[in-house]
C-alpha cells in the first residue's frame, strides 16, 4: 500500500496508535496490515465477523485511535489516545478463546520481526521462492509466516482468500509456490479432493491444531512425504518449533508409525517439560498481555518461561503434544489426554475425543464424529481400550485457527453412569427370579441373556428390584403390569435414560426430543423385565440400528462399570430397530 492509497485517517496517526482492522481474508486486509506495520502502527486484527458490540468494547480496551472495516477507515475512540503505550509494538493478537476469556497478547516489532527471518530462512522464502496461503491473516499464522515472511524478503505471495482444495493447488500451481501453509482441518478436505499436486511446490506447512497419524497416512498415500508439520502461539509469536524436512523411512517412523511431532526449537527458542507440560522461552515472546498483568503473571515465569498449557513430551529428538491439560478427561481419577484417544481410536477423517460431564465420574468419554463411516465408530464404542460413552455424528467445532473446540463439544453432550455394584446387586436378583422359566419361551429366552450373578436379598422398598420378583408369580393383570410399568419407569436405573434423553422415555419406543427422534433401549436384565411388564421386548443389537445407517445424530451408552445396560439414539427419521 503506498502513500497514495492508505488512508489520510492513518497517515496521520503517530507511530504506537491502536487500529482496529476487521476486513475479510483480501488483498485489501493484506495492504492495510502492511500499511500499519510499515508506519508503526500497532494493528489489532479482528474477525471479519466480530460484532460491533464486541469492537465497541475493544476500541475503549486499547485505546484505538482509528477502525477500518468494509465502510472505510476513520477515527474512534477519544480525542487523543495515548500513542506512547504502543511504541515499538506491532500488533495485539487476541487470542482466539479456546482456553478461556479473550486476552490481547501483544507482540513487539522485535519480536515480529526476529520470528519471521527465523521462519522465512527455515522454509527458503526468498524472491525466487514464492510462497502461498489460504490461511486469515487475521490470525497470527498467516499474519507472520506468510504477510510478513514475504513482505520482508521481497517474495511473492500467493494469497487465496477462500479455501477450496482445488482452488488453493491451483492457485499455487500457477504462483509457482514452493512452500504454502495449511491446517489439519483443511488438510483433511484437501485429501477428500485429492486435486493435483502443483509442479513447484515442495511440501505444505501445517499447524495451528494436532495433526492426527490416520490424516498423516492419508495424504501420505496421496502426495508423499510433503509435509512439514510445526508448534507454536499467539504468545510467542507463531511458530516455536518445526519438524525437519523428512523424507522415506525417517518421515513414515516420525507420522506414520507414531503420533506426528511438531518438531525442534528454532534457533534462540528454548523448550523444556515441567510436570508434563511444555514451557517455552524465546526472544520472540509476547510483551505480556494487554492491561492484563494478572494474565501475563500466570501464563510468563519471572524468569521468561512460557508455560503453554500443553502436554508434551520427548521422542527422538523431536517434540510430541498429547494435548491440554484444560481438556484432559478425568473420569473418576483416571486420567486421559484426548489426543491419545483419538490416536487409539485411529478412525480416518476429523474427530475429537472431548470430556463430557457426569456427576458421578467428573468426566465421561465422549467422540465427536464428523464423515466418518458408522460401523467404523461402532468398531470404536465396542472394542476401544478406553470407549466413548456418547457419541454425537457432527457438532464437531473449531476455533478460527482450526484448533478443536473440545470443551464447547463436550458441554453439548450428555452421559450418565450408574453404580456398578448396586447393578450387578440387581443382575444378582434377576438372574434368581428367572430361575425356572421356560426357555422355550420368548420371556425365557431373554431370561436367559442375563449375566448369571450370585443371588442377592433384594434391595427394601425398591420398586425394580420388587418388580422382579413378579417374575417367580403368576403373571399380574394387564391393569397390574400398567402399573408396574409406571412405576419402575420412575425409579433406578430407568430415570438414567431420562437423564440422556432430557425428557421422559420408554424403552423400544421412539420418542420426539428438541426436534429429533429419541429411541432408548435396554439390556439383559432391564429388557426381561421390560418384556415381563408389556409384553414387548425393547432389546436392540446395542449398535446395529446405526449400522442401519437411519440419519444417526447421537448416541448415549448407559454403563454400569463393566456392564453396558442399553441407551440412547437420536435420529432424524424414523428408526425401526433391528430385533
């Protein structure tokens, strides 16, 4: 942007001015970023979407002198905003919320700059090396490796605003790109399309969020060992560490045979991992928070230390993340990092692992699912090491920056467990109850599903327990059953299923929750009983019914430790269940 084109109202300003940028990913956002960098202008990038309340309330947070946005630029705030605040700062980045408030991480020129040379050198961008990106400038990745990484070495940028997986290759392709960035989220679009390779082009960049092994392998299998995967913040700048170029049996040992790592320190970056969490000191480190000193205090050692907040941990010289600790999963003192379930889990595509709040447990398991194919989350409900208790088919939520929103997705979710021991008390006295029934009989058949327990003195006043004792009667009237039917509907374990649903259920038959069609069903022992009281079975072969490939949207697995007593699926169409 030269003299002629950047606004007057900017022009004017002294060097450390606040100017709030909200412009969609374009040319024009590129040229105006330029522009406050080149004059000393310290930027404040905002979504293209951020609401006018929220850059109200931002305009008096930093004291901005100016705002541009589609209608133009011009003046905000008061009649002389304090310039000397943002002397020889660059930008405040705020973060993007995924672990917590909103905070302004600010980022000094030095610290830019020193960050991008670093970057710039690592990746070859030079005049004769065009580099590409279909990544927001707005975020800090984009802004700083490639705005930056090309503006200060004279290099062409190839700047594709809206990302298409053909698009972007092409638009690459006719750049001449040699490297060009890229997230796990797009990178798994990409290799859905599976569009040409461009001639040029040497290897993607790819950070910003985990990047799963079954992706890795599935764009190995397409395009090679053409990637390059790296770690960094907002409050470091961008990127701390980068893998190294790895080609044949060193990239298939670092991708493919392991969870991908994100590399080694750049040069003057240190690393080091305290109680399992990765800690970082740079020179390239933020100067603190924005009128946040409390923040800043939590988040920067005395010392220089970063601490991250994520879980990490060395193999082979290079860095490996196992996710944050704010989403780690507790469920009653287990301890479980969500990437190493979705590493277990090895389905293809985009997933998350999320922790899902349980009264009992803390946490429960829970997998967001996006495409991936339903026997093969079936596969995973019934036969992980650590299964999902709940599982949602879309929902799945990430930050702009692509990072997955797992604590967002975990609260939208719901799971219940009931205790183990009082279960398998009850298992003990069904089985005792179904003692002598014919299982030539439909009744006697179910009978015979139920785990054999030893027998147990049922519990005072319990009416599923009393229930089951009907079972050693002449069968009740149909008057009788109803009742009874009411009954246990309103007691342990079957007010669990109206927990999942929200609403009140009934097993076997479908229910309308918020829109969506509810069917719960039951297992061995509930089932005998259900069956007892209406004469029909509510058993369901637990995951066959999604197999069926209905419209699933959800399903919820009610668990009694070991035990699994049935649950919950949500559909939009009708369900016949498989019997």
């Amino acid at each position: 942007m030269t003299d002629d084109t950047f606004p007057p109202v900017l022009a004017d300003l002294p060097p450390g001015s606040r100017v709030l940028v909200r412009l969609p990913n374009s040319p024009e956002l590129a040229r105006t970023l330029l522009g406050c960098f080149d004059r000393g202008l310290v930027a404040v990038p905002l979504h293209p979407r951020a609401p006018d309340a929220q850059v109200a309330a931002l305009v008096t947070r930093v004291d901005a002198a100016a705002l541009v946005d589609t209608a133009g630029a011009r003046r905000v705030g008061g009649p002389d905003p304090d310039a000397g605040r943002g002397a020889g700062r660059a930008f405040i980045m705020f973060t993007s919320g995924s672990t917590g408030p909103q905070k302004g991480a600010v980022l000094s020129r030095a610290a830019v700059l020193g960050n991008t040379a670093k970057t710039a050198e690592l990746h070859g961008i030079t005049p004769d090396r065009p580099h590409g990106t279909c990544l927001p400038l707005y975020h800090c990745n984009a802004l700083v490796l490639s705005l930056l990484g090309t503006h200060t070495t004279g290099s062409p940028l190839v700047l594709h605003t809206a990302f298409d997986p053909a698009g972007y290759l092409a638009a690459l392709d006719r750049g001449g790109a040699r490297t060009a960035s890229m997230v796990p989220a797009l990178l798994a679009d990409l290799v859905e399309a599976a569009p040409p390779w461009p001639d040029a082009l040497d290897y993607l960049v790819t950070a910003a969020a985990p990047l799963p092994r079954a992706l890795a392998a599935r764009f190995h299998r397409l395009y090679g060992d053409r990637l390059r995967q790296g770690y960094g913040l907002t409050e470091a700048v961008n990127f701390s560490l980068t893998t190294p170029r790895l080609t044949g049996a060193d990239f298939r040992a670092a991708y493919l045979d392991a969870h991908p790592p994100v590399g080694v320190p750049l040069p003057g970056t240190e690393v080091r991992i305290e109680a399992g969490k990765v800690w970082l000191r740079t020179p390239d480190l933020m100067d603190g928070y924005w009128d946040d000193p409390a923040a800043t205090a939590a988040a920067v050692t005395e010392d220089g230390w970063l601490r991250t907040g994520d879980l990490g941990e060395w193999r082979d010289g290079l860095l490996v993340l196992r996710g944050r600790r704010t989403e780690r999963i507790d469920r009653g003192g287990e301890k479980h990092h969500p990437v190493d379930l979705e590493r277990d889990w090895a389905l293809p595509g985009v997933y998350a692992a999320v922790a899902v709040p349980e009264p009992t447990l803390g946490h429960d398991v829970g997998l967001v699912a996006t495409d991936q194919a339903v026997d093969a989350v079936r596969a995973v409900v019934e036969g992980a090491a650590v299964r999902p208790s709940v599982v949602a088919f879309g929902g799945y939520r990430t930050t702009a920056t692509g990072k997955p929103m797992r604590t967002a997705m975990g609260r939208a979710l719901v799971a219940r467990r009931i205790s183990p021991s009082r279960y398998e008390r009850l298992l003990g006295h069904a089985a005792a109850c179904a003692e002598g029934i014919d299982t030539g009989t439909d009744i006697g058949r179910l009978a015979a599903l139920v785990p054999r327990c030893p027998p147990v003195r049922a519990d005072d006043d319990d009416p599923v327990f009393a229930a089951f004792d009907l079972l050693r009667a002449p069968r009740p009237d149909a008057a009788e059953c109803e009742t009874w039917r009411r009954r246990v509907l309103d007691a342990w374990p079957f007010t669990a299923y109206r927990d999942l649903a929200g609403a009140p259920v009934e097993p076997g038959r479908e229910t309308t929750v918020d829109g969506r069609r509810v069917l719960a069903h039951t297992g061995s022992a509930l089932d005998l009983l259900w069956a007892f009281l209406t004469g029909e079975s509510a058993a369901v072969d637990r995951w066959a019914w999604l197999a069926a490939r209905t419209g699933p949207r959800g399903a919820a697995v009610l668990r009694a430790g070991r035990h699994d007593l049935g649950g919950l699926l949500w559909t939009d169409r009708t369900t016949t269940p498989a019997r």
